[in-house]
C-alpha cells in the first residue's frame, strides 16, 4: 500500500513536471499574444464524407492537425484500452481459478477448538447442534523445515484429515493423495516447491515441532491457494505434534435453510451450548473473500490507471 501511494503521488508530478516548467519559462508578452498551437508540420489527412456537418469536419481536423499530439493521444488510447482489457480477462481468470479451488473444499463452515478427548461425547454433542448434516475432525499445526545441514528451515501449516474425507477433493498437481495404510508420506501446496526450491516430489523431509522430530516423504503435490499447507495422516501427526500443540479443525456441511449467518451463528451458540470451545471460525464464503482480496486492490489499482489514460487521453483530443 505504501508502494501504490508514493506512484500515485510521484509519478503524476513527474508527469506534469516538463509542461510545467515550459509553460513557467514563457514570458507574460508571448503568453499573451499565443493564438493557438501551429501545425508544427504537415497535418494528417482526413476524408471529408458527404453529408457531414461543418463543425463536425472542422473539429475532427483540429484533431489531427497537430500530428505528434494527435499520434501520442490514439496511442495513449489504444494502450489504456490494452491495458483495460488485459484487467478485465485477469480478473475473470483470478476469479475463475479461485471457484475452481473452491469447490475442491466440500465443507460449508469450519472452527477451530481444543483437542477432542472424548471423542464419543464430542459425536453427540455435535449431532445435537442444529443445521449440521456432517462434520469432521481435521488436526491443525505447525511445524519447522529442518535442513540436512541441520539448520531451521521456514515454519509451515500442517493439516491432518481423517482416511477417505469428505470434505476435500485434491485437484493434484503431481502424484497420489494420501492413503489410508498411514505411514510418514506427505502431501504439500504446490506453493511449497516455490520457497523450497531444493525439494521434489519423492524427496524426504524433515519437520519439527516442539520437540518432536520426524522425517516424512512427499508423495504428491497439490494446487492450493490458500497458505503453504503441508497435509499428512492423523497418525503421523499425533506422533509428530506434541499433544498441547494440537487444535482441531472441525469442518461442517450445514443446511442451508434460512440466511448464511444466521445459521453459522446457531451453529456457534449450538457448540457453545454444548461446551465446545470456539478459538476461531470461519465460512467458506469468507475463505473466497480473503483470497480475492490479495487481488483486489492490486487489479482495482491498474483499472483505475487506465480509466485516467483513457480521461487524460480523451481530454487531449478534444483540445
């Protein structure tokens, strides 16, 4: 934002900086006596088609009579449609891309709560609560990268979903979704490969978290938009994530009957009726929003440089 504010304040002032100081050099007698732009050369030729109105002719040859403004406004024009253009096939692209991975997720809602200890009373409780037509109980966490060299790497989400989820289709990228025969093999967001350059498909890392170190093979890569999400089997990662660090991620299908929030907020005061602690929650619907807005400002700042192109550009030829 920083970045956008200072273009947006320098460049215009760059912009007007030669007019300017040309127009400040001209003394008051010449000013005065200015009578309008000359040709400065030869002027482009227009036709003259039957039937047109005077001053319809004279303001299309006024247009063009000045042949290096007339060039530099069609040109400004023609790049501020480019760029409009260009804009409005990212934004549907971005758009499209993001509805895609979307309906990879299959859940409505999803809380974050405190580990489940009793897992049968945790059923009940949950079946009590109204709207939900079904749920699963996801691990959350995090854990270091450790190098061969044996230094700490970047500190990325762990996800574990139970055997045969319902609430995930992965769109792969490279290789298998996890299995159900356990094991140390991993799935990761194709982003990971991007800020650990050094690791493919096949290779094995290390992960820490707290004081628990193991080592896991990545088996398949998956496309996801969200945050560098590294996705193993609840076994793994109740070996891995010591039990303190441990958070649930509860995500639901709900009916939707009725108003989108009304029914999260049943869904919040049914779980904390029941005595399930909220530490966090979130509908898929505002998912979507948080990753158009890593978008938004950017493409909703180069519209608006080009509807200004287009208004500075227009401006310049009905002078």
């Amino acid at each position: 934002y920083l970045l956008y504010g200072a273009l947006g304040l320098v460049v215009p002032i760059l912009v007007a900086l030669f007019p300017i100081k040309k127009g400040v050099r001209i003394p008051v007698r010449s000013a005065l006596d200015f009578s309008g732009a000359t040709t400065g050369g030869k002027s482009i030729p227009l036709p003259e088609p039957k039937h047109t109105s005077r001053p319809v002719l004279l303001s299309l040859r006024n247009a063009a009579r000045p042949k290096r403004r007339f060039i530099l406004n069609v040109t400004t024009l023609g790049l501020a449609g480019a760029l409009f253009v260009s804009i409005v096939v990212s934004m549907l692209s971005i758009q499209s891309t993001l509805d895609g991975n979307l309906e990879t997720w299959k859940f409505d809602y999803q809380i974050m709560t405190s580990p489940v200890r009793d897992v049968e009373q945790f059923s009940r409780q949950m079946q009590a609560v109204p709207n939900v037509t079904g749920y699963e109980v996801w691990g959350s966490g995090s854990a270091k990268l450790i190098y061969d060299s044996g230094e700490t790497g970047n500190l990325y989400t762990l996800a574990a979903p139970p055997d045969g989820t319902a609430m995930l289709a992965p769109d792969m990228v490279e290789g298998p979704w996890l299995d159900s025969t356990g094991g140390n093999s991993v799935v990761v967001s194709h982003k990971f490969f991007e800020s650990e350059p050094l690791y493919r498909v096949g290779d094995t890392v290390v992960r820490q978290s707290g004081d628990n170190v193991l080592s896991f093979v990545i088996v398949g890569s998956m496309l996801d938009l969200g945050t560098t999400t590294i996705y193993m089997n609840q076994e793994a990662y109740n070996h891995l994530v010591p039990a303190v660090n441990q958070i649930n991620n509860v995500k639901m299908s709900l009916s939707m009957e009725g108003r989108r929030k009304a029914v999260f907020h049943a869904v919040e005061e049914g779980l904390t009726a029941q005595g399930i602690p909220i530490l966090q929650s979130q509908s898929k619907s505002e998912m979507a929003d948080i990753y158009a807005g890593h978008f938004t400002v950017t493409l909703q700042t180069f519209m608006f440089i080009s509807l200004m192109l287009v208004v500075i550009a227009g401006f310049g030829l009905a002078a």
